[in-house]
C-alpha cells in the first residue's frame, strides 16, 4: 500500500502522511532539493526548523551529538509518541533542516504508517502538512484543501491526539519546553527528576530559541474569542464549551469534559467555521483545576495563538 509513496520520496518528492498528532509532510532528511520542496508547498519561511522523523533510537545517533542519560530516559519512556527532543546536532546535519541553528529536533512518531514509512524511506523531516497559516491537518481532506485534490496523502482518517507535539528542548539545561503537547512538563519531569520550564510563547527568549512560536499563527476568518460569562447568543457564532451548557442547537458544540475529544476535533472545528459561514468562535475559558491536565495545557496554547 505504501510502495508508491515510498517511490515518491526516494525520487526526492514530498508526500503527506499521518502521525498519532496530526499529518506530516515529509521529505527524505538526506535530500537538500526535496527539503527546499517541503518549505516551497507550505510557503513556510526558510527559518523555521524542521523537525526529523526517526523509526528507532539508532537513527538519533545520524543527527544528534551529546545523547545525555536523560535523553534516554525520555526516549525510552516516551517513544515512540507525541514528544519532540531538541539535541545539540551534528555537524553533518543539513543547515535547511535546522535553519542554521546548532540543535536538531527529531521524534518518532507512533502511528503504524508513519513507522513504515520511515523505516523504508526514511529519516523523513516532516512539519504539519498544511499551508503556512492554516491550522494543522487532522484528516487527510484538510492536506487535499490546502495543497490539491491529487496531492500524495498516505490516507488514514482521523489523527488521534489531534494537537501537535510536545517541543522539549534537552540540548541544555534547563530542560524547556517550547510547545506544550500531550506529554506534559510534570510527566517528563517525574521520569528525569529535574525541573522542566515551560515558557510562555510570547517570551522574547522562546522566540530566539524556537523561531515556530515567533510567526502568527492560523487564525480563522471568523473570529476566535473566549466565552463571556454572560455572552450574548448569536446564531453567527460557533460554540465549544467543555463544561457549561448554554442551550441546544447546531452551534453548541458540548465536550461534556471531554478535553480529550475537544483537541482531537478543534482544528477541524475551525476549519468548518469558516466553510459553514461563522462570523466569530467563542470557546470556554479552562479553570485552574482543568489546567493541571496536560490537554488542557496544550489547547489553551492553540487558543491563546488563534486569538492573537
Ligand atoms: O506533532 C508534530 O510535531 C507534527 C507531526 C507531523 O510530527 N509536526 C509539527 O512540525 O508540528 P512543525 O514544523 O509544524 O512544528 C515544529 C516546531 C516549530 O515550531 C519549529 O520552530 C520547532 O518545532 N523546532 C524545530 N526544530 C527546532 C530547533 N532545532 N530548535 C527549536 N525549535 C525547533
Ligand atoms: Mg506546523
């Protein structure tokens, strides 16, 4: 099934796959042409990192330097799964895939496509197969809006966690993370025993380090906002609560407390808003004690980007 997607990218080509957060596009890491390729489809600025998609441990050894006892424990523990480890990286590493930086990031993912795939076409750079500016591809249908009907998409329907990854960066100490995910700063921390910071995106420090969290990000056409406590309802808007219950009817979008579901579902979500004519998105503010769920963590960062 995969033989032609695998042709594809030993012939230097881009081709879009899915992973347990969201699809990737991916490029052969050893290919400077196919690389710029993966930059040219998402109109993505050439110093924004790419993070290198490995199948196994050993393929760390091709790209990173200084592999430290904790960077073990945390692959070990994590791996394959939805956790980005930034490593100082060797000197052999394409400057495209790190933007000049002199770190790499690389993950492996856990979907078993994405594992084939790498294993027999890989080490693949891959970013979120969407265009620069619109939000991450959970289906395969969101990569086909953005690049075309005959765009090459390993097809898998819907991806499970449906946010990004979590970007730790383990090339110094303190360990930071730099884009919350699935795997929280408390997990990593308990496996490793040190404190892990999490900055907030908008610190000029994040910024210099991790030059993703300095560009906008996908802010829908219509506008995203956290819900008043006593909002006044319009049939324009969409709704996505997680707690409260406002009333019935086809803008409400209930989680029931299910954050879970509510990342798996919320780019879609925003995608749809603008196709079915929503004027504005209001969402649920979190309560501290939701915020202690790592989700939680993740989607108020979505959020707080979407809003601006
Ligand atoms: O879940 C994910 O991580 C998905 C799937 C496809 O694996 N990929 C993804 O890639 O979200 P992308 O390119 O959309 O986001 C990667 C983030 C960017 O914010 C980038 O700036 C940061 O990781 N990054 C990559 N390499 C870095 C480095 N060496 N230092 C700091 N930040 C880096
Ligand atoms: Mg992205």
């Amino acid at each position: 099934m995969l033989d032609r997607f695998i042709t594809l990218l030993k012939k230097g080509e881009v081709v879009a796959f899915p992973t347990e957060t969201v699809y990737g596009l991916g490029a052969d890491a050893q290919n400077p042409d196919a690389i710029k390729k993966v930059f040219e489809t998402k109109g993505r600025p050439s110093d924004n990192p790419l993070i290198v998609h490995v199948s196994d441990q050993k393929q760390v050894k091709q790209f990173a330097t200084n592999i430290s006892e904790d960077a073990r424990k945390l692959m070990d523990t994590f791996w394959p799964g939805p956790l980005t480890l930034i490593f100082k990286k060797k000197p052999e590493v394409l400057d495209l895939i790190t933007a000049g930086l002199d770190t790499v990031a690389l993950r492996w993912p856990k979907h078993p496509l994405s594992q084939e795939l790498i294993a027999l076409a890989g080490p693949l750079v891959a970013p979120s197969a969407n265009s620069s500016g619109k939000p991450s591809p959970t289906k395969a249908e969101h990569v086909k809006e953005d690049f075309g009907k005959d765009f090459p998409v390993v097809e898998a329907g819907e991806t499970a966690i449906g946010l990004e990854s979590t970007v730790l960066d383990i090339s110094s100490e303190p360990y930071t993370i730099y884009r919350p995910g699935a795997i929280s700063a408390q997990e990593i921390a308990n496996i490793i025993h040190k404190n892990v910071e999490y900055k907030s995106t908008k610190s000029q420090e994040t910024t210099a380090k991790s030059p993703g969290t300095k560009y906008t990000h996908y802010t829908p056409d219509a506008s995203v906002q956290w819900l008043k406590e006593n909002p006044h309802i319009a049939d324009n808007t969409l709704y996505l609560l997680h707690s409260r219950t406002i009333s019935d009817g086809k803008n409400m979008i209930q989680y029931e407390g299910n954050f879970n579901k509510m990342a798996h579902e919320l780019y879609d979500r925003f995608r749809q808003a603008d196709h079915l004519g929503y004027t504005a998105i209001a969402i649920e503010p979190f309560s501290d004690d939701q915020y202690d769920n790592p989700i939680v963590q993740a989607l108020q960062n979505r959020i707080s980007k979407a809003i601006g």
